[in-house]
C-alpha cells in the first residue's frame, strides 16, 4: 500500500519527560478508505495524559501529544466512509484502530485486542512513528472508531464523556450495578466525579471515599449519598464489611487494604486508577471473605456509544474547567494536587 498523503496541524506536545508541553506542527495522514477527518474542537485532560507524558509507566516514545477525549467537527471523509458526513458533530476516545476480526474485536471489545492502537503512545502503521493524540487542530481516524455526539448537551462538557465516562459506565455495567447495591466510589477527579454520577443514575447507594474532605459539598451534589473522609479511621471502620463493589479511581499508590476492608462477603473492588508503582494486597482479608479486586480498561466502541446514548437520554456530562492550550502544565501540576473541578476541558481555538 503506498504511503498516504500528509498534511500539517498544529499541536502541542513534548519531547521528554521533564520537558513541558510546547507549540509544535505534527503530520497526519489525509483521509483514504472509510477515513474521517476531525477538526477538534475541545479535548479533555485525563490524568493518563500526564502519566505518559512523565513517562510513569515507562513505555513512552517522544515526542509525544497527549489527548484522548476529543470532539470535534468533521471537515473531510474517505471515498468508502458512510457513516459521518462532513459538520457532524464527532468524538473520539482512547482507541482509533484494532485488528477488527478477533473474538474481542468481534465481541465490540476492542479495548483488549492485542492489536489495537491507542489514541495516543501506539505505533502509527500508516504513517509510521507513534499515534498523536488530541492536544491538536485536528485528527484522521476510521469511521469505525469514530462515536457520535449528542447535540443536545453541551459539547465541551462531553468531550470528558470520551474517557472519564466510558472508564466508570463500563465496570459499573459489566458488574450489573444496580438498586440494592452499595457502591463505593474511591477518588473524587475526573473518573471519580463520572463514577458518582453513573453508579447513582444506576439506582445504586453510593459512598464517596475521599482524601480531601473540602469535597464533601460536591459529591452529595454530583450523586455521593454520602462522603467518607478515607484517612478518618472511625469513619471507615462505621463502614467495615458493608459494601457489594467499589470503583477505585486513584491516580497514586494507595492503601488498597483498607478498601478491601470495606467489601462484604463476595464483594468485587474494580480498579481503574492506574499509579506508577505496584500496590500491596494482603492474603488473608480476601481469603476470609471471598473477596476480589479485578481492574478494567475504558470500554468498547459499541459501548462507548450507548453510554453516550445513556448521557443525551439523562442529561448527563462531565463538570469542567476550560483551559487554554498554553494552560496545560499549570492543570497537571493542580491534577496532581487534586484540585481538579472536575476535569479540564482545552479550547482548541486557543492553539491559534
Ligand atoms: P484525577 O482527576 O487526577 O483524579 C484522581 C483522584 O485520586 C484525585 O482527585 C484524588 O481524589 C485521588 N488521589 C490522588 N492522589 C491520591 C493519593 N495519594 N491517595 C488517595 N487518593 C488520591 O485523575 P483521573 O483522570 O480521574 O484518572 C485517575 C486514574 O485512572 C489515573 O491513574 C489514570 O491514568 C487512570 N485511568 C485509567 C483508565 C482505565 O481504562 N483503566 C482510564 C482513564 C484513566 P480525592 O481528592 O477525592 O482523594
Ligand atoms: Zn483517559
Ligand atoms: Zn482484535
């Protein structure tokens, strides 16, 4: 296959771990195929995007651009793409091509096809190089990993929707949550702030666990039927025993035992939160009680969809802070005080 066309946008992106995000012009390819090309009106700010950046888990190639929660317009299609049509109001999340035919991919699992590429930090088979994530003017992308938007909210309070929404949407569908559940949400951030909206939209009772006890007002608002201030140990102890499933949203190493503490006879911890370093599990708390902690990866393209569906029909979308591009660092360095209210948004207008 001969090599498409590029062309220029421009983005931000940084060239090491220690260096900040900088004005930068990076290649994209022209849409070919079922392609669809996506002027990006606003990207959410994930806390992944700041892991990678920093290289925390290791793996990252420079340069790299950021940015998996992207809406946009599209501005141009592919000569085989029928599902978008240029002005359609457009997302894309964490994924934008997998292998298509393995049972994963065919079970609209494409999260955990050993051959799908990420938004972001994968290797680009077309143009070569790494995957460019959103910190950008724009992005060519399959149609097939490409999700409709509802044009009934608003469009830069879905962007976070992308992530942060179909992160908690899914574990909380999968594990069938429901009335008659106590749920627990552990970190009130970006994932967290969706995971309290979600579990009580679902009819759950929902605790947040929190280390930052100035959010009490705002959980019992976003859906929290009650806070737990995490490092209170009377107040975890007066919930010893009594939850049936806990999201853990925790972007750092933390004490997950005193979580498992909290699970009920067969009760399930899900792990989203993904920090640098490994976490500590002792043996015996599980084992007394048949408990488990398990982790779980965004969620699918089909589910991605309907979770979006979900939001337009319930009016539900992400708390956020608008930044300007050149804002970044300044929002990762307060992301990593935990004062995030509760995702920030970038304006792309603000690259030109
Ligand atoms: P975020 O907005 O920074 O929120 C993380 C929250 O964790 C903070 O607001 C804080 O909440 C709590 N926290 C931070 N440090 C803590 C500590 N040392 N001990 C206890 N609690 C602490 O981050 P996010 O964007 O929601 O992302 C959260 C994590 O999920 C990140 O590791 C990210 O990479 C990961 N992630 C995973 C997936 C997946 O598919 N599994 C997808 C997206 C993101 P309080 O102030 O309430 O304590
Ligand atoms: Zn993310
Ligand atoms: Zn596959």
């Amino acid at each position: 296959m001969p090599t498409p066309r590029a062309y220029s946008v421009k983005a931000f992106s940084a060239a090491g771990a220690k260096t900040p995000l900088a004005p930068a012009v990076i290649s994209r390819r022209e849409p070919t195929g079922n392609d669809v090309k996506i002027q990006i009106l606003y990207c959410g700010v994930c806390h992944s995007d700041l892991h990678f950046v920093r290289n925390e888990w290791g793996f990252t190639q420079y340069p790299a651009v950021p940015g998996h929660e992207i809406v946009g317009r599209v501005t141009a299609v592919g000569a085989d793409a029928k599902k978008y049509k240029v002005g359609d109001l457009v997302g894309v999340g964490c994924l934008v091509d997998s292998c298509r035919t393995c049972p994963d991919c065919r079970a609209g699992l494409e999260q955990f096809c050993t051959d799908m590429a990420m938004t972001y930090g994968s290797a680009d088979k077309i143009l070569g190089g790494g995957t460019l994530g959103g910190y950008a003017e724009g992005i060519v992308v399959r149609e097939e990993f490409v999700l409709r938007i509802p044009t009934n909210l608003n469009a830069a309070a879905v962007a976070p929707l992308l992530c942060a929404g179909i992160t908690t949407y899914s574990p909380l569908r999968h594990w069938k949550i429901g009335a008659g559940h106590k749920v627990g949400i552990v970190g009130l951030g970006g994932l967290g702030h969706m995971g309290l909206k979600f579990a009580r939209a679902f009819g759950a009772q929902v605790v947040l666990f929190t280390t930052s006890p100035g959010k009490t007002a705002d959980a019992l608002r976003l859906g929290a039927h009650e806070v737990v201030v995490s490092k209170d140990a009377a107040q975890m102890a007066a919930h010893a025993g009594s939850f049936d499933f806990i999201l853990d949203t925790v972007s750092a190493v933390h004490d997950l035992n005193a979580e498992v503490n909290l699970l009920k006879r067969d009760g399930n911890i899900v792990l989203v939160g993904a920090p640098e370093k490994p976490m500590s599990l002792a043996s015996f708390p599980m084992i007394m009680r048949r408990r488990s902690v398990s982790g779980s990866l965004i969620g699918g393209l089909p589910e991605t969809q309907e979770m979006l569906d979900f939001c337009s029909a319930h009016g539900i979308t992400s708390d956020v802070e608008m930044i300007r591009i050149d804002q970044i660092d300044e929002a990762y360095e307060r992301m990593l005080k935990s004062d995030v209210k509760y995702r920030f948004v970038i304006d792309m207008a603000s690259l030109n």
